[in-house]
C-alpha cells in the first residue's frame, strides 16, 4: 500500500538515505552530522561509467531495431510520418503543418507537442525519419541511466545494474520502440528526474524539471499536478500547491483554450474517445463504470505493477502513474488499454522508480516477511523482464531476417520510392509513408480530396477492405477532378501519375 509519511529506515548506510530531512529549519543536534551519509555524498560514490554503458548498449539496441523495422518498411502506423513532417517544418522554420493528417494541417490542433522542435538541430545533419528513430532510442536510453544510477544509489549493491536491465527491457518501453517515433520519448527521462529529484529530496529540482512536461504533451499537465501534490506533502507546501495550480491550469488552458485555437474544428477531438463507443454516445458515468469492464485493462494494470515484483505500490511515486491511466481506462477505444503501442512507456521510469523506493521502505519493516521479500524484490523484477523478453520485439534482434532488408517485398517498394520524383505532392499508405516525407509533401491516402496529388502509391497489400482490382480507377476515384496513368508497378506496390495539369487552388496550399 502507498504510505506517503514514511520514509522506511532511520538509519543510514552505505548508498542509503537518511529516513527524514530535517528541513534548514531544524535544531542543531537533528541536522545530520559532518560526514554523514546523504544524497549528495551518495551521487558522488555511485560512478557513472557502468550506467552510460549500459544506457549505450540499451540505445543501439532500440535503434536497430526501429532501424530495419523502417527498413523493412514495416511502420506499424501513420505516426513517424506525422512527426517527420511536424520536425521537417520546425527545422524550416515554418508552422507545423502536417498534411498527413489533412491538407494544411496544423498538428498543434490535434495533440500539443511544441518539445518537438528540440530535434530540429538533429533534422538539419539527418534529415530523414530515421533521425527521430535514434533520437528516440537515446531519450529512452537516458531514461534508464536516470534509473539505474538512482536506484543504485538509494539500495546499494548491484541494485541499480538490475534495476537498468528491468527498465530497459519492460514492456511498456519496448513496445514504443516497435510503435516508432512519438513524443512521449520527451517525457521519459523528465519524469525519471523528476522521481529521481524527489527521492533524494531536491524539491526544488523537481519542480523544475516537472515545468517541461507539459510542453510535451496535453494530458501531462495533470501528471505536473500530481508532482505539486506529493511536493505538498512531502512539506514543501507552497511549492507544491504553486505547481499543482500551474498543473491544473496549463492542463486546462491546453485543452480549452490552445489546442481548439490550432484546431480547423475549433475544439479538442480527442474528448470523443471518452463520449463515444464508434457511433454510440456515452455518458461519463458509464465511461467511469466502465474502467476496469474489460480484461484486456485488467491484464495491462496487473503488468504494470508485476514488472516491479509489485513493490512498487509501497511508494507513494506511483500516484505519478494515475493522470496517464486515468484517460487510458476512461476511453472507449481499446487501442489505450492493453501492453502494446506508445501509451505506457511514460509509466517505466516512474514505476521502477517507485521499485526502488517501496524497496527501500520495506527493508526495516515490522512485518518480517516483507522485510525479507524486499531482499530479492530487485533481482525478481530483472527476472521478470528477462523472461517477458522472449514475447516482446527485442527478441526478433536474435532472428537473421530481422536483418534482411533484400527480401521481394523490400525490393518493390523501394523501386516504387525510385519511381516518385523528389518535390512531388504523394498520396499513400502506411507502407510507403514515412520513406517519402523528407523531400515530398505526403498525404494520407483518401485524406485529401481536390488535392490531385502528383503521384497516387499504394500497397495493394496493406490490407484494404476490399481488393483493389483497378489501381488507376481507385485513384480516379479518390480525386474524380484529376486522370491519371499507371506509371510503376512491383510486386504489390503500385505508382500513378496524374495526366492532367496541376489544379490552379491546391487545398491547404497557400502561395507566399
């Protein structure tokens, strides 16, 4: 159970925390004496070097494999195109449209992730989708150096070695890695130090490095409240009620008020996973009801907990992790509610975190069997996560055709890229997407009528609800006002030219 005035042990040890701090305002005889044990004695004996090269090790292996999954081309979603052209239009120093998901799209009306423009630096040397791929892999890889090193100096021994593998093999970061690039890679190492920040008591750095997040995303401005509340009681009062109101209120603004400004629609869409069930509407008493009325949920919170040998409920950190499940179980679409995708990676840093502090609480614990449980908690999570990696995506590294980029399929895409002239305004699947959005204007495929791309592409593969017989007709179809003409066609990749001239009003197109 969480126990927020508890700090587990008075006594200090080698890599251990004293059980309270006595605040600047304590007598002298219970300020800690000189040459005792505290968090700044305890960073400088936990060396580095181990936890950058296992952070090293964890980015190369996040990288290749995101690596030949695009190489491969096998995108799992629209989403690295969509931030590439977002990175692609801040490293020009342009708004970011992004017309993947309509014609003069402008991404801040649909999820607001202005920390995004940090990696148009990165776009400038490499400016291609495989530069977010790796910038990710880094951010991910921070996160467990953060991890590691922290839960090594708060347990000592090999803890934080053990706690880095947990970490960097957890479901919930692997599976982001398979789902590519997405913002909440931001967020992963800030909330490490914001955890990291008040495990060892700097509660002024943990303010600070809370600001950030909401910069990241819309819904981390409630996860800032949280920090502001555990900030409170933890006695910092007046800078944790500050941070809670700037929480609350940069979670409001960005909802009501930014988001709907950027919006064409003029309001946030996603408020429509909660009141609707596909046509359906629901109320927000039945989406409440209805938090825990699927098994797939079941099972995901179950997992969340069980990586960390469920010490992690012995710390009050994991109130951090209820802002994120709060909407994930709340919504009606069940993309948010089970191990894969993006959605719980935000959630590693903050759980393995709280491993280490439960951890910590229970080794002097009056309840022996607790007090001998916590011994072996650490060794038993990096277990669990070791085991679980047989079913996750890491494991395909230890495949050969994980690397074989050659095969047929490969192949015909790419000579279906070769045949799409650089500068060209493209119309395309999933498949094709993200290979084509550095030096093309990429629309999503039935996305952008009156458009009449230059070029229609598709995988007849991709796995359409009805065959596609005629590919030219289809994309006559899609923009009756253009005509084109079959220009490439490999394997299941196919490639049209439109015959007709350019429309003189592009949709979404405005001339300087």
């Amino acid at each position: 159970m969480l126990e927020l005035n508890k700090s587990g042990t008075d006594r200090s040890g080698p890599g251990r925390l004293p059980a309270q701090d006595p605040g600047p305002d304590a007598a002298p005889e219970t300020r800690p004496a000189a040459g005792s044990t505290g968090p700044d004695a305890a960073a400088e004996r936990v060396p580095l070097r181990p936890y950058l090269i296992a952070g090293a090790v964890l980015c190369a292996l996040y990288f290749l494999y995101a690596y030949f999954q695009y190489s491969r081309f096998g995108s799992p979603s629209w989403d690295l195109g969509i931030f590439e052209q977002e990175v692609r239009a801040y490293a020009a120093f342009d708004a970011p449209v992004v017309d993947i998901k309509g014609p003069g799209y402008l991404i801040l009306g649909d999820h607001f992730s202005p920390i995004v423009a940090l990696l148009a630096p990165l776009y400038w040397l490499w400016p291609s989708a495989e530069a977010l791929l790796l910038a990710q892999a880094a951010l991910f890889a921070l996160g467990a150096v953060i991890v590691g090193r922290t839960t090594q100096q708060l347990l000592g021994g090999r803890s934080g070695l053990c706690v880095t593998v947990a970490y960097g093999l957890s479901w919930g970061i692997q599976e982001a890695v398979k789902a590519d690039f997405h913002e909440i890679a931001f967020a992963v190492p800030l909330l490490a130090l914001v955890c990291r920040a008040l495990l060892l008591k700097r509660y002024t750095a943990a303010l600070l490095w809370s600001l950030p997040l909401v910069l990241v995303k819309e819904d981390l401005g409630a996860t800032v409240a949280v920090v502001g509340f555990l900030l409170f009681v933890y006695g910092r009062r007046l800078q944790g009620a500050l941070l809670a109101a700037f929480g609350v209120a940069a979670f409001v603004v960005t909802l009501m008020v930014l988001i709907p400004a950027a919006s064409s629609a003029g309001t946030y869409d996603y408020w429509q996973k909660i009141d609707k069930n596909g046509e359906q509407d629901v109320s927000m008493l039945d989406s409440v009801l209805g938090v825990l009325n699927s098994s797939v949920k079941i099972e995901m919170l179950v997992f969340l907990i069980g990586i960390t040998a469920f010490m992690a409920l012995r710390s009050p950190l994991t109130l951090l992790i209820v802002p994120t499940l709060g909407w994930r179980l709340l919504s009606q679409d069940s993309n948010h509610w089970g191990m894969v995708w993006h959605y719980s990676a935000i959630l590693m840093p903050v759980l393995f975190l709280a491993l280490a502090d439960g951890v910590r609480r229970s080794r002097d614990s009056r309840r022996p069997w607790l007090a001998s449980y916590a011994k072996v908690a650490v060794p038993v999570a990096a277990a669990i996560a070791v085991a679980m990696t047989q079913h996750l995506p890491l494991r395909d590294l230890l495949r050969p055709e994980t690397y074989r980029t050659d095969d047929a399929r490969s192949q015909a895409a790419r000579a279906a890229l070769d045949a799409i002239p650089a500068g060209s305004r493209v119309e395309t699947d999933i498949t094709l997407m993200a290979h084509l959005t550095s030096d093309r204007t990429v629309y999503w495929v039935g996305g952008a009528p009156g458009t009449a791309p230059d070029i229609v592409a598709i995988n007849l593969d991709f796995g359409w609800s009805r065959p596609i017989q005629d590919p030219v007709a289809y994309a006559e179809q899609l923009h009756p006002e253009a005509r084109y003409r079959l220009k490439h066609r490999g394997g299941s990749f196919v490639v049209m030219e439109r015959t007709t001239p350019e429309p003189a009003e592009i949709p979404g197109v405005h001339e300087d």
